[in-house]
C-alpha cells in the first residue's frame, strides 16, 4: 500500500489528459484480497478505482484524492495456457504482449494488439474493449474473452462463461468487457488463443494526397479483400515517425497507407496483389512490399510508436478517438483539414482507417492559453463531425472521465437511463469507479504525464 | 385480466395505439399456451406505448418475430400480449462502401441477405430457417449455424441496437459504426435474451464481402475419437475453414427436408439397416480462388470422400443448419438439447451421449460445430416404448450429470407434457444471480416473456 504524496504522483495521471491525485493505492495480490478490499470499501463507502497498467487513455483509472485506487499489476501471472483448447487463463495483471509472447512458441497468440500492448494489461484492455491495428480482421477484445471471474463491489465473487464459447442464459461475459470499471474488478481472464498466420504481408502504399489514400480504404474494402490491418499515416505524422524511428517512410508524400495480410500464403499473395491494383488504381505514386520480417518490424514500428514521436515534437498534444463509416473518411479528413487550418493548429492523423477509427493528434502549446482554448475547440468540431457523420466518440480509448461530458450528444437521456440501472444493478451505490463513463458532471481537460514505457519486447515471429 | 370485459378495455386500448385493424385475438398457442391479445405496432414508439400500457396494467407481453424458436423455454403461466414486430420492417441504412447495415427488427433474415447479395456481401450467419425468422428474433435466440466456426455468432458483428424496455423506454446501444466503446455493450446484453430484457426493435451489423467461391469436403471417420483426432488436426493446421462441423452417424438421415412427419412417432431409418451405422463425419468449407482451393484439396488429400459445390453445396449446409428443424419435422417428439463445451470436451459430452441415450430409449443424432464446442443433439425415441414424461427429464438430467464441468445444456425442444418435470435451461456457467439482478433492473415487474427465461 501506498500513501505518501510522492508514491501517490506516481498514480495521479495515466496515459490521457486529466490528472488527480487518489488517497491511497492498494495493491491487490490474489481474488481473496480484492474481495475484502471491496467490502471494506463499501461498508465505509470510500471510492475504489480498479487500475492495471495506467496506458488508458481516457482516465479511466483517475481517482480522486477520497478515493484509492487498487492495483491490478501485482496479479500478473499466465494460469493456464490451454492449446487443445485454444484458451489461456490470465489474471487481469498480465501484460497483453507478454501473453502472446509465452504462447507463441505453441503456434498461437492473443489476437487484439493495442499500441501499448507492451505494457497495458489484459485487465485493462477487458476493462475498455481495446482495440488495435489488427482488430479489422479478428475482432477486438469482447470478441476474444470467453470468461471472466469478477469481484463485484460489495465483495462477492462471480464467474460469468468459462473455457467454452458459449453459455446458457444472458451472455453476461461480453456485457462486462468495456464497462470501463463501473460494474466489478476483473480478476481472472479466460481469453481465446488465436492460430498464428501460416504467412504475413505488409505493404505500403503511399499517395500524393490524402484524398486519394482516403479513397483507397473504401475501394479494398469493396474489393472483397479484408486485410487484418488498414492504417493510414497523413504527411505531417510520416515526417514525425520517420524522425525518430527511421523506418523509410517517404517523407515527401502526403499520406501512407500501412496494409497487412495475413492468412494462408496462397490468399496472402492473391489480395497482396489485389490490394497493390487498387492502391494504383486509385492513384497510389507507389506501392512497397516490405522485403522480408525485419523491414515488416519496422513499417509497424514507426507506425506503434507514432504517439510518442508526436511526444518529441510537441510537449502537449491532444489525441482524439473518433469513428465515421467507412466511406466518410475522405469528407472527415477534409474537415479536419480546414479545422486545422482555422485555429491555426498542426493536427496529426494516424488511425485504423479500415475501421473508420480517426486518431487526430491535436498539437498545442500548452503555454499559450489561446492555443489551449483551441484545441479544446477544435477537438469539439471533430467530435460533432464525426457524429454529424453518424459515427462514435470513442472507438476503442473509452469514455472515462475524458468523453463523459459528450455522451448526451450521442446517447439520449432515455439511453443512458438504461445504462445507469443496469449499472445499479451492479454497483449500487457507485462505489466503483464513481462519476466515470455515464455523465454527471463537466470537466476540464489539460496534457500531461509520459506515455508509460515499455516492459515488455515481442518475440520473433509474432505479428506485431 | 382474464374476464371478458377487462379483455374489452385492453383491446380498446391497444387500439388506440396501433390501430384497431392490428389489435387481433386469434394467436397461435406457445407451449400450449395461446397469447390472448395480439398487438403489431408500426414503430418503436408504438411498441414504447403499448409496453407502458402492459407495465401499468401487469400484462405479461411475449415478443414475437417470425414465429420460428417460440417453442424453446419454459411453458408460461399466462400470455396476455403476443407482440408481433411484423410490421417492424425496412431498412434503415446501408450503404456498401461502408460495410454496415441497419435493419428493423421485424424484416427477415433472409431478405437481409438478398440486399447484401446485390452488392456481393453477406452477414456470415446460417442458422435455420432464415426465410422465416427476423432479425429481432435471432438477435433475442442467440441463434447460430455452421459459420460460427469462422465469423462466430451475431454477437460478434452486431453493432447497434435499438430496443423498447418494460416501461416503455426507448433506448439504444453502440450505433452504426464497426468500432465503437461508447456506453455499456448492450448489444451483448440484448443477443440471446430470449425477448426477457426489452423488445428489440432494430439492430445494426458488419457486414462482410461475400465469398466469391467455395468449396466443401466431407470426411469420413469409422469412430467419433477419429473424426475428432482430425477436427483438431484441422483446426491447428494453416488452413482456415468456414465451417467445421461434426456429423453423427444417424445425423445424415436428417439432412434432408422432412417430407412428412413419422406416425407413430418413433425413429424408424429410412432404409432398413442391419447394422447400426457407424460413420462418422466432419464436414469442412473453405472459400478461395482455384488455386486456393487447390490447396485445400492438396492438403487434405484422401481423407476427403466427397467433395461439394454449387447448387448442392448450398443444399448441404442448408440443412445441416436446418438439422433441428429436420429432425422436428420427422419426430414431433423429439428431445432437442443444445451444448455448449470446451473444445476437447465434444468427446467426452458424446461418448456420455451414446450412454444416456442407450439408457433412456432414445437414438441419438448429433450436428455441431465441432471446433467451436457447440452442439446441436437430438434424441429421438425408439418405437419400443414411447417415452414418459419422466424418461426426458431423467434422461436430460443423467446427460448433464455425466458433463465435463464449465458445459452447459439447454433443451431446445421437448413435449410440453415434460417441460414441467426438470429445469429446462440448466446450470449456466455465468452467476444466474447477476442475470436476475440485471432482469430485475429493467423489467422490475417480469412482464417480458414471464417464466420461459432461465431468469
């Protein structure tokens, strides 16, 4: 347990913009003493925020200063890696890659990949649904949990599925992934194993105008093609990761597309070729084929690390998680374009184009109040853009304290109703993760805090 | 509310909201039990409307799409309102580029398809008798087939959700996009509710490119421990599949539409055999180019006995997705019982089958998707001695005794005379107090679909 203000600063931010200190931090080591720490919590009605790695990015893991938060981090080991059953038993504490890691060697991984899955937690990423690139093909993580143990906030422990896909009655498994914390503490994870590609390709596609690379993320979707990752990089991002990662991105264009396949090698090579017509198609200035896995890396490395090159550039930034159909992406990047240019401010574009799932980093001084007061604006216009459009607030990042004030402009009061007594129905009286996700309140928010760094290296082989 | 004036009132009632002509009293009975009011709003406004009149007035409301799963569940004490989301229909976007689809809950499936067919797309579901069932009915059953092995069930691409709760709320869950974490998942809460938590009154999906071509190999086995021995090779080998399904030796005589049904009702092979068959088989689906499918054929090499495409092709995995429903319309007696296991546990679950079965008077007959652990088993009964309402309960409860733990079995189909003899549902792996818990937070009063529901 920790309790002095400089153990808590360690814990008063976590990878998105807001910041607050909690009373205390408790660290959990097995299912018994979560359930204890949760009925203590609800007897004297003190707050528990549950946290894994701190990677989120929408404060979901901010706790007030009356409340603590309870740590996951220390419940971090692999139970059961169960191949015959294409299963691996986790508890919430383990790193999403190190998984992966320890069942590549059997000819499997653990399919959803955020970019910061070599430190977040499987706690974490069931707490958000995370996404990732490769979330296109296979799913994100509700699509990939088949069981759950969970501490419920007055203490009880409950299991919802198991090893098996499927139960009777209410699929109270895939309610619980992305409830973001407010409806129990997750304790024990039971995840499906996927079968690693017999062959894996990566292209790069790369466009004098953005339109045009926009254009071409609707075009290999109609194409009867599904790549397992669709990622696109605007000019400004390219230069920025070229920079610091030195990948051989052209620094010259005004957008790349990041295109992977995967599968058996004869499907692999057909849409590979498929793919690259379309992008010329569609006026692509060239097509590359990474040559072999070490240059495959690097494509994704620049293209992982891309937060943090934008780190270097700009102490403050702002990123944004919206999601549009598909065939609005030319029109939202165009918007985009002129909200930047009308506040003056440089935004960023690398995202998971084939799911629509826009990731505009907003750059600010965070000095200059103006420029602060823009960003906010600006990011406000590209929220009401891509809900004009009939898109999303957030996409895989999750509402937490972050998005919670733009709820009402997707949902009614009518929905979030609903959400709120089915919440009750768990968490009474609020006592976990209180005033997040479901609003009830306005906030504020600024930049801050390092991206938390890595733990965690992949292993050959693995698709990254 | 069973006299005829307060009849009067709730059908004035439900007039005044809907229309008189779409207020009607002739229902078709569910489990013996005949709706007493049938009501078709036009909107999920009209459906809030006559589902706060029913709250108000303590009326039990049964959801009703296309009238294809109403037998499952328990046998309801009452049915004050069957209400018919039929007039629920329409699409309400699509656009192909963006690889989504918004329907309302009381179109069919099958027309869902033919949309999506005209621009080369599909919703990767088959379950049976898509001509019939609506969208809202197979979101509320959860219902699958044989391409849950490759896209899973709807749960895994059903994006959005508008539904109507007991109070008469109209609310919504996700939206129309593919990817989106905004508010609770309550698509996954809706998705095999059974119509016990709101009337679904729209949902929204993925969709995906249709597969250009494919191709079906079958594969024969002289044991079960075979078939599955290579179900597993299969599975963990670079080739992927569509499908994957088991096929138990009396389950081929179900893989044809029922002519007419058995009388007496007993099971009685077609031809007559002297030997008991023995053969089981594993069917597989892989979709590619020639030279993809090439492969398939080169990899599998003599293990394949048959293989399929086209018309035939289409044939074949419509009725192993119709095999219930084969079987139902051959032997109205039959027990239906669907399982859910871990993977490695399909054997054991069938080798505890053949033994219940021998035990109970009952042959067995089994489909399912062999890698994913869902089974579809029917036990149909031998003309020796036709079964007492006892021997379905015992038999049932001897199976799900003789399960591998973290298994679940739930009876898909039974006489009514033996529904009220055992727990229909059975033990579910997930906490059945969170279910009750989440039942009663928005249907405080139980009036959706009142004693058929595990909760």
């Amino acid at each position: 347990m920790l309790d002095k203000p400089e153990e808590l600063m360690m814990y008063e931010y976590d990878a998105g913009v807001d910041k607050s200190r909690p009373g205390a931090v408790v660290f959990a080591q097995n299912t018994g003493q979560v359930a204890q720490i949760m009925t203590l919590a609800t007897k004297h009605k003190i707050p528990v925020v549950p946290r894994g790695a701190g990677t989120g990015l929408s404060g979901g893991a901010i706790a007030k200063k009356e409340a603590i938060v309870l740590s996951l981090a220390r419940m971090n080991k692999i139970l059961d890696i169960d191949i015959p059953n294409q299963r691996a038993v986790v508890q919430p504490g383990v790193v999403n890659l190190e998984l992966s890691n320890a069942t590549a060697k059997h000819g499997y991984y653990y399919a959803p990949d955020p970019s910061s899955q070599k430190a977040c937690t499987i706690g974490g990423n069931v707490a958000e649904n995370s996404g990732g690139p490769h979330t296109l093909a296979l799913g994100v993580t509700v699509n990939h949990v088949t069981g759950l143990e969970v501490v419920l906030p007055d203490g009880r422990v409950v299991r919802f599925g198991g090893k098996a896909q499927e139960t009777t009655g209410l699929d109270l498994t895939g309610f619980f992934v992305g409830s973001e914390g407010t409806m129990g503490i997750v304790t024990e994870v039971t995840v499906k194993l996927t079968k690693l590609p017999e062959h894996v390709t990566t292209l790069l596609g790369i466009y004098n105008s953005v339109q045009d690379a926009a254009n071409t993320v609707v075009a290999i979707t109609q194409s009867g093609v599904t790549p397992a990752a669709l990622e696109m990089l605007d000019g400004w991002m390219l230069r920025c990761v070229e920079e610091n990662v030195h990948a051989g991105y052209p620094t010259d264009a005004a957008a790349v597309l990041l295109i992977e396949l995967e599968g058996m090698t004869e499907v692999v090579e057909e849409a590979a070729e498929a793919v690259a017509a379309v992008c010329m198609q569609q006026n692509a200035r060239e097509v590359r084929r990474a040559r072999d896995e070490k240059q495959r890396q690097l494509l994704w490395l620049g293209r992982k690390t891309a937060f943090g090159a934008v780190g270097r550039v700009s102490p403050s930034y702002y990123t944004q998680d919206g999601v549009i159909p598909r065939t609005k992406v030319p029109a939202t990047l165009a918007e985009i374009d002129r909200i930047s240019k009308f506040y003056g401010l440089i935004i960023g574009n690398v995202f998971h184009a084939g799911d629509g799932n826009l990731h505009p980093l907003i750059l600010f001084d965070a000095r200059d109040p103006v420029q602060k007061e823009n960003s906010k604006k600006a990011a406000k216009e590209i929220m009401a853009c891509c809900l004009k459009y009939g898109g999303s607030i957030t996409g895989e990042h999750g509402v937490g304290l972050e998005k919670m004030n733009l709820m009402p402009s997707m949902f009614t009061e009518e929905d979030l109703t609903v959400m709120i007594q089915l919440r009750n129905a768990y968490n009474p009286d609020s006592i976990l993760n209180p005033q997040k996700m479901i609003p009830e309140l306005h906030y504020c928010r600024e930049i801050s805090g390092p991206l938390p760094t890595a733990k965690v290296e992949p292993v050959a082989g693995l698709p990254v | 509310m069973s006299t005829l004036a307060a009849s009067e009132t709730i059908v004035r009632e439900l007039g005044s909201i809907v229309g008189e002509r779409n207020v009607t009293l002739d229902a078709l009975a569910i489990n013996g039990v005949t709706p007493t009011h049938v009501v078709a709003p036009a909107s999920a406004e009209e459906c809030a409307q006559v589902l706060a009149f029913a709250n108000n007035s303590n009326l039990v409301v049964a959801p009703a799409g296309g009238m294809t799963k109403q037998d499952i569940g328990g046998v309801p004490e009452r049915i004050d309102i069957l209400l018919s989301t039929t007039r629920l229909c329409g699409i309400e976007h699509y656009d192909p580029g963006d690889l989504t689809i918004g329907v309302n809950a009381g179109m069919t499936f099958g027309e869902v398809q033919r949309t999506l067919g005209e621009h080369l797309q599909w919703l990767p579901y088959d379950a049976a008798n898509l001509d019939h069932a609506t969208v809202g009915g197979c979101v509320a059953t959860g219902a699958t087939g044989p391409l849950k092995h490759a896209f899973g069930g709807l749960r895994d691409f059903c994006i959005g959700v508008q539904f109507v709760t007991a109070d008469g709320k109209v609310a919504k869950g996700g939206g129309r996009v593919v990817k989106n974490v905004a508010g609770y998942d309550l698509m996954k809460l809706m998705n095999g509710s059974f119509g016990t938590l709101a009337v679904i009154t729209r949902a929204a999906f993925k969709v995906f490119p249709r597969p250009r071509q494919t191709r079906s190999f079958i594969c024969k086995f002289k044991s079960l421990d075979e078939a599955l021995q290579f179900r597993t090779k299969m599975f963990q080998s670079p080739l992927t599949f569509l499908s994957m399904e088991l096929i138990s030796p009396q389950g081929p005589e179900y893989l044809s539409e029922a002519r007419e049904p058995n009388d007496p009702d007993h099971y009685a092979p077609s031809a007559p055999v002297s030997l008991k068959p023995t053969t089981w088989q594993v069917a597989l689906r892989a979709t590619g180019s020639d030279n993809v499918l090439a492969r398939y054929q080169r990899d599998l090499g003599s293990v394949v006995t048959l293989q399929l495409d086209g018309a035939d092709e289409e044939r074949f995995w419509k009725n192993v997705a119709c095999f219930e429903q084969n079987v139902l319309g051959r032997h109205r007696n039959a027990l239906v019982v669907y399982t859910h296991l871990a993977i490695q546990n399909v054997g054991p679950a069938l080798h505890a089958l053949e033994r219940v079965a021998t035990d109970y008077n009952f042959i067995p007959a089994v489909v399912g998707r062999a890698a994913t652990g869902n089974l579809v088993i029917a036990l149909l009964p031998l003309s020796v001695d036709p079964p007492s309402a006892m021997q379905y309960a015992n038999c049932v409860s001897a199976y799900r005794g003789m399960l591998p733990q973290g298994s679940s079995a739930e009876v898909a189909h039974c006489p009514v005379e033996a529904k009220g003899h055992f727990d229909i549902w059975g033990t579910s792996t997930s906490d059945i107090t969170m279910m009750r818990a989440v039942k009663n937070a928005i249907d405080p009063k139980n009036i959706l679909n009142r004693g058929r529901f595990i909760i």
